[in-house]
C-alpha cells in the first residue's frame, strides 16, 4: 500500500413611523445586541436570527506560510520524475523560512542527501506542514489523523473540476482533513505559496490570493517593477481553506498594504462576507477580479474549479456592499492593488490634472469626469499664482496645461508645487503621452522630487509603449511615493478605487453588529401561512406584509356579487377588483383585474365577469378581492429571493407592468443597515422619479426605505421558509404619506 500512496504525483432603520390605515406600527427593523469584535478568537456561535454566523475565526496560518517543520510525503530526487522538481523548490523554500524539512518516502533511504523516513508514522516530530505529493492524497491524509500536523498541502487534481464522481472524492478528502484535525489547501493547487519573494522592498505589501496560479503571475512580477508582495495563497479547488480564511488572515497582518484576489467562484458566501467585512473594519482593501459575468465565463470557470460562480450580479453589488474593489482585467488588479497598498489615505477628494499639452489634459479630464473623479476648478487666486509661471493665455483652472516650455526650468517644480499646496486637492495626474526628452525627463523628475515632500498622491502616466526610457524605468518606477501607470483607463481606474476605498472605511460600520438575534412577534404571527412548497395567494401574501408592518390597501376577499357590493361600500370607492388565487402570478395578462369601479352594478359585474374568466382558464379561485384604489405614486417593487451562494437577499427597483422590461434594480445581501437601502436607491437609473418630475411631487423615499428594511427583517427570518416575495407595485406615496403594498406574491419553500 505504501508504494501506491507514495507514487509519482501526476499531474435601523432609524425612520419610525405609525403605519396608517388604523395598522399597528410593524416590528423594529434593527435589534440592538452585542458587537461582533475583531480578532483572531471570534466565537463562530454568535449567529443571527436565522442561524447564520455573524463571525468567523482567522485562521493561525502563520504556522503555514512560516512552518518550524515540514515532512515532504512522495519526496524524490529521480531524474525525470515530476515530484524531482518539486521538491527542489520546496528544499529551497524550506531553507528560506527556516524550517526543518523530513522527506518521506517508503523505499529511499534519503532525497537530496536528507535522510528520509519511510512514513508518516516514522516522522522524528511532529509537523506544522504536510506537502503530499501523491496522486491519492486520501490514504495519507487518513494516516496524519492523531499526528498533530497542523497543514496539509494537496497539489493532486482529478477532484471536483472533473464533475460529480471528483465531487464525491473531494468531499471524503475534506471530512478525512476534518478528521483529522487539520486543514487543507487544495486539492488541484500549486507551488505559488513556495515562491520565492523578493526581501529587499520595503513598504507596506500586497498579499495575493489566486484560484488559478497562472492568473497571479502578472500581479507577482510586480516585484520586479519595485512593489512588494508578502504572500501568495493559491486555493485551487478550496475543499477546506478557502479564499475567506487568507481575506481574513492577510486583513490581519500589518505589513500587508492591501489583498489582490482572482476568484473563479466563490465557496461560502456568507464566509466571504465574513472575511471582506473584517478587511473592511481593518482598512485593508480587497481587489478582485472574479469571473463569471457572463454565461461562457461562468461555464469556464465551473468547469476549471467545480464551483458555482452564483449571479453575478448578486456577486457584484455584495463585494460593493463590503467595499471590495472589483475590476475586470489582471493589469486593473495590479495597477489597483499597488496603488492602494502604497499610497497614503488622501487629504482630499479633488484631482487636478496637469500636462504639457492642452489636448493632453482635456482628453484625459474629460475621461476622468465621465468616471466620477472630482476635478475642481482651481481657485481665481491659485490661477493666479500659477499664471507667474505658465503664460496667460493657457487655461491652469484644471486641467492645467503649462504650455511645454515652464517643465524644462526651474519653473517647472514651483508649479507642481503650488498645485499640491491647495487644500483642495488630493491627487495631482500628470499624464505624458511620449517621451520628449528633455522636457518629459525634468517634468518626471520634478514629479519624483514633489512627491517626497508631500503627503499627497501624485500620479504619472507614462504612455510611451517602449518602456525602456531612462525617465520611465529609473525615476519614475525608481520612486516609492509616485504611482506610474502606462494607460489612462488604469490610472482613473486606480486613482477612484483609492478615493472611494478611503470614503467607505471612513464611515464603515459592520452590518454584522446591529444584525437581528432573537425573532420578532411577526414571526410567529406568520408561520401558519407558510407551508413547504406553496404559492401563497396575494391575499395571504398581504397578511404576510401586513404582520411585518408593511401597509396594504383596505381590502376584503369575497365570495359572492352581493359580498362585493358590501365590500366596495365599506372600502369605499373607487375600488379594484381581483381574482385570487395561488396560482395566478400575473393576473393582468389573463384579464383579471379591474381598475376604478365606481358605482354598485360595476361590482356586481366585474365579479361574474372575473370568475366566468377563471373558471375558462381553470383556474380555482379562494375568492374575488375587492380593494382601495390608490391612483398616485410611483411604482416601485420590492423583494426577496434566494442565492444559491449567498442565501436570501433583498431587490429594489423600479415596478409596475414594465419591471422584467426595464430590469433597472439594486441588490443587497443581508444584514445591511439605512445606508445600504438608500445606497440602492442611489443605484437606479430611475431615481429621479422619486424626486418629482414633470411637475409631480417628491415621493416618500423614508417610508420607501423603511419597506425595504421591513422586507429584509422577513428574508433574515423566513430565509428558510420564503424562497421568493415580490412586492409589485409598491406605490411610493406623495413625501409623507407613505408606501402601499398594492400587490404581492409569495412562494414558500
């Protein structure tokens, strides 16, 4: 058996308000409990309402990346086998961390001339690191249970990448490990975490975090441009340690500026959000580029990895919601992440922008505007002061352009300067399209020499496509405190990723502190209505809404013409009728609604009119509703549904009958707090129909947003019973007047 396991490796809401209509005000959407507080000892029992984790514990991977022992099981010094190699590296890498290395190997009495040990039984010490280099991992792992190793290393792949059967072996190499009593990177990884790191940078560093070792080498080579890396964790197909526990590992380490991260998919979504809120509260930012966007990507990377990569748009608006930096190219990530590891926290949000060349500045200006970048216009008296040294018929309010000339003197420096003195600007750019030796070297020198003596972050962007200039590869990538980009896309890129980065940790707080613990009295008042598997009437949808605090309009569900008439007089008219029943999700297209009924034989009418309509269609009804009219507001919808990655989560947007054609929505994952809700509503290309147009009054966005907390208390609650609820249209009332609940639709789990 030895011989076979030890072969060659092949490859709060804080708006309250009294809900009208004679309802009680709902529950409170925020209960006050204790904080969630950093660290490396969280209890993982502090769990929300719904039973989810609100902390994690970070894992003690000191004892991975910088072990005391190591036993290299499958070791070989053969010519031409592939475990030669790797054990080369991992003699190397050993030597460098200081750790003592024990070649394991049944039938060689030593490898490298190390003496090796014909087990992992016979191993001298216990060991921080295990290294397997077999193609069936399972076995040894088996036999490190009771060994006290604390890491285990799998490169073998032919796991879960490979479909179901790889699947079902992955999961008993990860309950082996659990048996064991010790963790595991892997399977189908690399040698990426036994590179060797330049230890001649200083400066605060970049961690890396790669699903596909490849894919990090861009972000690696950094080294070589100046920029330090301290780590680099290559998941592979992650049947343990996973991307989450090195977020929250690296967040946790001072010497690392910031996280570079390429994901393929994402194993645990809460996990994830676990980790990228504990980056957040430690100000350490996360980039990454996580692929999937489209079908083909997705079905690439599940194919790679054997994860799901989820919605993507689900994924997109939870990293924004945890202030991770998401870009779509390996140059964004290494242009972004060097950036935001190096620069210090700005002074302010303003960019000016300063060239050599009119056309220069306003190409670059114009396109940094359509970004989002701030460029104030420089004030009268700072044009002024700049205009002693750029001739006065160049525009300096911003961009600045000096003309050419000034950058060749002495002038040159006293005009970036007097830039980098205003307190309104934090970020000076200085795009330089092509070398124009000698203006293009002093300007680059002058740039170098200002950055040393200011606080402030100073850009360059060097668009010569040689790269080989002197003013390039010596004072420019030679300097600590500029950042040099070689695109304009890169640069804006960077430089809003670093503004917005500093802007969310500055008030960030953790949604997990204020996240509900205990259930509220809705929740009991509710669970009568929900049984697995049913669709809920848009009658009982609105009890539902109803018990959560959300208004509905008054309403009786009848079952006779007579009930009707009785029912609109109490109502009071105009009124809407509409059939109900379980199975209709969309009543208007059958024809099964009836707006502005005024009069006593209109009721009478429309009802024999809907049940004849139902019982066409076969449709069994549980009655006919007979509603309040409510004609003016704006049409929003409001709801839930589940992730498959991260569980439920909470839509907002723009409703009516055109919802599915306008598809204009935000997302969020729960817990999120006010903020978050309003930040959704910031999102909407239709957000100004809140605000009154054409004539029309501003809407209640307070009571717009209480419904939306109201709707993510019910996904924290009844995430396990609820698989969708949609709330279409939720009409936003006149500002002060409320939200009206006009339709719903409810399916259970």
């Amino acid at each position: 058996m030895l011989g076979s396991t030890y072969g060659t490796l092949t490859t709060n809401s804080r708006h309250a308000r009294a809900v009208a209509c004679g309802q009680a005000p709902g529950p409170a959407v925020h209960v006050h409990s204790r904080t969630a507080a950093g660290g490396t000892a969280e209890g993982v029992d502090d769990v929300d309402v719904s039973g989810r984790p609100l902390t994690s514990a970070v894992p003690d991977l000191d004892h991975f990346f910088h072990p005391e022992s190591v036993a290299l099981i499958g070791a070989s010094d053969a010519d031409g086998r592939p475990n030669t190699g790797i054990t080369r590296q991992l003699l190397a890498w050993a030597e460098r961390v200081g750790a003592r290395l024990h070649p394991v190997h049944p039938s060689r009495p030593a490898v490298f001339g190390i003496p090796c040990v014909p087990s992992v039984a016979a191993l001298p010490e216990p060991v921080d690191l295990a290294v397997l280099l077999v193609r069936d991992p399972l076995p040894v792992i088996e036999e490190l249970d009771g060994s006290k190793v604390r890491f285990a290393v799998v490169f073998a792949s032919g796991f879960a990448e490979t479909g179901p059967e790889g699947a079902a072996a992955q999961a008993r190499l990860a309950a082996a490990a659990r048996g064991a009593g010790l963790r595991l990177l892997g399977p189908n990884t690399n040698l990426n975490a036994f590179e060797k790191f330049r230890d001649d940078l200083d400066g605060p560093a970049i961690a890396l975090i790669t699903q596909s070792g490849h894919q990090g080498r861009p972000v690696f080579t950094l080294q070589e441009l100046g920029i330090r890396l301290s780590h680099w964790a290559p998941t592979g197909n992650e049947a343990d340690l996973e991307t989450s526990d090195f977020i929250s590992y690296f967040a946790t380490r001072p010497e690392v500026g910031a996280i570079a991260l390429y994901a393929e998919g994402l194993k645990d979504g809460r996990g994830f959000l676990l980790a990228a809120d504990r980056a957040a509260r430690a100000k350490v930012p996360v980039v990454a580029v996580k692929v999937g966007r489209t079908e083909t990507g997705a079905r690439t990377a599940a194919s790679h990895t054997g994860k799901l990569t989820g919605s993507d748009a689900v994924v997109d608006a939870a990293m924004r919601q945890f202030g991770v930096i998401r870009v779509d190219g390996l140059d964004e990530l290494q242009d972004t992440a060097a950036l935001l590891a190096r620069a210090r926290p700005p002074l302010a949000d303003g960019v000016v922008v300063y060239s050599i060349s009119g056309g220069t500045g306003a190409h670059f200006a114009d396109l940094a505007t359509a970004a989002g970048l701030t460029l104030p216009a420089l004030s009268p008296e700072k044009q002024t002061e700049l205009h002693q040294w750029i001739p006065g018929d160049l525009s300096v309010a911003n961009p600045v352009d000096n003309g050419g000339h000034p950058v060749g003197d002495w002038r040159g420096r006293k005009i970036i300067d007097a830039i980098l003195a205003d307190p309104a600007v934090g970020v000076l750019i200085c795009p330089i399209t092509g070398p124009f030796p000698p203006m293009s070297d002093k300007l680059a020198q002058d740039l170098v020499d200002a950055a040393e003596q200011t606080d402030k972050l100073v850009c360059v962007v060097w668009g010569s496509p040689v790269g080989t200039e002197d003013a390039y590869r010596t004072t420019l990538l030679g300097s600590s405190r500029v950042a040099t980009f070689r695109t304009f896309a890169n640069c804006i890129t960077a430089v809003r990723a670093y503004l917005g980065h500093h802007r969310f940790t500055a008030s960030y707080r953790s949604p997990f502190e204020d996240a509900p613990r205990t259930p509220s009295p809705s929740l009991r008042k509710v669970r009568d209505l929900l049984r697995p598997g049913d669709r809920l009437s848009e009658h009982a949808a609105k009890q539902l809404l109803r018990a959560y605090g959300i208004r509905v309009p008054r309403e009786q569900l009848v079952t006779s013409a007579a009930a009707a008439v009785r029912a609109a007089g109490l109502v009071g008219y105009p009124v809407v009728m509409k059939a109900s029943a379980p199975q209709l999700a969309h009543k208007t297209e059958l024809g099964l609604v009836r707006l502005g009924l005024t009069s006593a034989s209109q009721v009478r009418d429309t009802y024999r009119e809907l049940t004849d309509i139902a019982r066409y269609e076969g449709v069994e009804l549980d009655g006919v509703l007979v509603c309040q009219m409510v004609e003016r507001g704006v049409e929003m919808v409001v709801g839930m549904s589940q992730d498959p990655l991260f569980g439920p989560t909470v839509t907002v947007g723009i409703g009516g009958v055109l919802v599915e054609v306008l598809r204009d929505a935000a997302v969020r994952v729960p817990p999120f707090g006010e903020d978050q809700a309003r930040a959704m509503l910031a999102e909407l290309r239709g957000r100004a129909l809140l605000d009154g147009v054409r004539g029309a009054p501003p809407a209640d966005v307070d009571a717009l947003v209480e419904v939306v907390l109201r709707v993510q208390r019910m996904a924290l609650e009844l995430g396990d019973h609820l698989a969708e609820l949609d709330v279409n249209p939720l009409m936003v009332l006149e500002r002060g007047q409320g939200a009206v609940a006009l339709d719903a639709l409810a399916i259970c789990r």
